[in-house]
C-alpha cells in the first residue's frame, strides 16, 4: 500500500502484513490436526479460497518443528496438477537424507526401498504437506495412499497433508474415490463466519499508530457492513485496502459506508463467485457437469435454456455450496 496512504489514516502497515489472528476455534483446529498427524493417514484441511489454510498449515509445521516429535516434510511444487508420486518421494528424500552427495533412486522398486529404509531410522512419525491439493490427480492421491500402506508395513507412521478448497473435501467423498476418502480424516475452516467483525477489528488495531483508534480509520456502520457482506481474510483485505485508497484520493476519512459499498463488487455473492471460491472453476464444472464452456459461461449469464439450467442447479446443489 501507498505510504501516503497509510500515514493518511494513521496506520503503520498494510493489511497483508499481519499475522495471523488465533481464535479458540482455530487452536482446537490445529490441534485436532496435529492429533491426526500423530495417528498417520491422510489428513485433509479444507476451506474457500483466502480463509486461511495456507497460514494455518504454516502455523502447525512452526509448532511440530519446534516439539520435534514428527519429521516435518513439504512439497514446494508450484504446478499441482503436474505433481506426481515421483515428485513427492523427490520432495521426501530432499527432507528425510541428511547426508551430502545423495541420489535419489530413479527406478520405482528401489526407490521404494531405499524410503522404508530411511523411514526406518526417523524413529518418529512423519508428515508430508502438500498445499493447493486440489489440483492433484486423482492417480497421485491413490499413490500416496498406497505409499502410507507400506509405510504401515514397517510399523512406522507417515502422515500426508493436503490442503485445498472445498472441492478436494467434495472429491474425496466421492464413491469413485472410496478408497482414499474412507481413509481421510477431512478438517474445514469454517470459524470465521462467526467472527467477521472481530477480525476486521483485529486487522484495523494490528495496523494503527500506537495513538490511533479503529473508528479513526472506518466507522462502525461501515466496518459492520463489510464484515457482513464479505466471508474471508483475503476479501476483507482485499475490499478495506481499495476503500482506503478511493478515500485517500478523495480526501476523506474515516471510511464511510458509501465508500464500502462503492468498492464491493456487485456480483460478490453470485454464483459464479461463490463456486469460485469453493474451487469450482469452469474446467472443473465441465467435468462435473459434463457441459462445455461456452455452456457454462452461458449458464452464469443466465443465458441457458431453462431445462438445462434446472439441471445444473441440481448438480450444484448437491456439492453443498448453494
């Protein structure tokens, strides 16, 4: 953010700085989740887009890495949906070999074995985090369970986590993925729908000058309609960030509601936003739709025959979203 702008309303950072605001939600979350790393297994994190799971993944491998009583692993891949079993083992070794000069077995049987071998020397669980999970292929997540299995075999724990929008806990629970989702423990943040206005206070204090008030920055009215109208930290800082810079060029401060409701999207809460957020985006409606783009497209511009439009709202609905 602009420096004239936050000395214009007082403030010392921009919104995206802050850490991360612990709930008594969020701490039974995570330890719920380190409990199941603990168990072994798959352990999925689910949530919208921007509502913290990245944050929170980060917060529990601090935690682990600091109690050094699980081996903490992380696949860096940036490109999910090219992520195979061989990029994960690669990411494993890179974790799990201390010695210098190693190389990584290319041939899959003796990779397997050199694994267990070194598992087997850890002499604690192991936990695998995998973030933007969603994008994995189907192939890759029956590997790893396959994977956990023979880590199984050698009385030893591995423990993989992903982390993904809504849509990684839809597909684990469909009856084609039966094997794996029955096998997966699957957490959701949900917590801060019932603490909107707390966070956006949270974010405004975390910003102030040492003397400077949250009222000084947004008045009330206006802060509690944008706790209302938005559902995730990545929103809210998105939308407070815009207003304060349309203020800042008009002059005026504290935020007021007109300014909050002139920066907010009027299509926020439509449909195609909100399967957006839940990891829906129109590859992944083709497929379950079994529709082309341009239908989908169509759909959302309320443009389809009404026939066809009833049945994708049927579909849509069954994915919880809606």
């Amino acid at each position: 953010m602009n420096p004239d702008i936050l000395n214009f309303f007082g403030l010392t950072k921009s919104f995206r700085q802050t850490t991360f605001l612990e709930t008594p939600q969020s701490k039974q979350l995570s330890q719920n989740i380190k409990s199941a790393i603990h168990q072994g297994g798959i352990v999925a994190l689910t949530g919208m887009v921007g509502s913290g799971k990245t944050t929170l993944l980060r917060k529990i491998r601090e935690q682990l890495l600091e109690e050094k009583q699980v081996v903490v692993s992380r696949s860096l891949s940036t490109d999910k949906k090219q992520v195979s079993i061989g990029t994960l083992y690669t990411a494993l070794f890179y974790d799990l070999v201390k010695e210098k000069n190693f190389s990584i077995p290319t041939q899959a049987e003796k990779r397997e074995r050199k694994f267990l071998e070194i598992i087997r020397k850890q002499g604690k669980p192991i936990a695998l985090f995998i973030d933007e999970a969603h994008d994995l292929h189907h192939k890759t997540l029956v590997s790893l369970k396959r994977l956990i299995e023979l880590t199984d075999d050698t009385k030893q724990t591995l423990c993989v986590v992903v982390a993904g929008h809504p849509k990684l806990g839809n597909d684990l629970r469909r009856p084609s993925m039966e094997e794996i989702g029955a096998r997966s423990q699957i957490f959701t943040i949900t917590n801060l729908s019932e603490n909107k206005t707390r966070y956006c206070e949270w974010l405004i204090k975390q910003c102030c000058e040492k003397d400077n008030k949250p009222q000084n920055v947004i008045l009330p009215e206006a802060l509690e309609f944008l706790a209302n109208s938005l559902v995730t930290p990545l929103q809210i800082n998105y939308y407070l960030t815009q207003a304060l810079e349309k203020a800042y060029l008009a002059g005026c401060k504290p935020l007021s509601l007109e300014i909050i409701q002139s920066v907010l999207s009027p299509d926020i809460d439509g449909i195609e936003a909100k399967l957006a957020r839940h990891g829906y985006n129109i590859s992944a409606l083709c497929e379950i739709l079994s529709a082309k783009p341009n239908e989908i497209r169509s759909f959302f511009h309320g443009c389809i025959n009404p026939t066809k439009a009833q049945e994708f709202n049927n579909e849509i609905h069954k994915l919880g979203i809606i």
